[in-house]
C-alpha cells in the first residue's frame, strides 16, 4: 500500500536535512535527494510491523494462593 507524505527539507552544513511533517521521522543525506531518499526508507521501517528474532518460551506454571 503506498501512502503520500510531505516531506520538509533543509540544509545544515554539510547535510541536508528531511523531515516528515506527518509522522515524527527525519533523516539526512550529502544532496537533497539522497536526504529524500532515506526518508523513504526511515518511513518504510518506521511502519514495519515489529519481528521477534527469539521466540518466547511459553510455560504453564502453578501457584499456591493462600487467602487472608
């Protein structure tokens, strides 16, 4: 699914500087279109859905509730 972003771009230094106005993500490049381009892919990561790299051990466990 694609989806449109604005995108705000600014120089400091060396780099420049883009920013998403929508969501509160930004990155830099050397030129203003490598600064887009890994806005770009900022974004694609900050909407990906999350990959656990270790599945959880699952246990049932057992505990004895005494009441007050």
């Amino acid at each position: 699914m694609k989806q449109s972003f604005t995108a705000s771009v600014w120089r400091e230094g060396e780099w420049y500087i883009a920013q998403c106005m929508q969501v509160d993500v930004a990155s830099q490049g050397t030129t203003e279109d490598e600064a887009i381009d890994n806005l770009r892919d900022a974004l694609e990561l900050h909407f990906t859905p999350p990959v656990a790299t270790l599945t959880p051990r699952v246990r049932d466990i057992e505990v004895d509730i005494k009441a007050a």
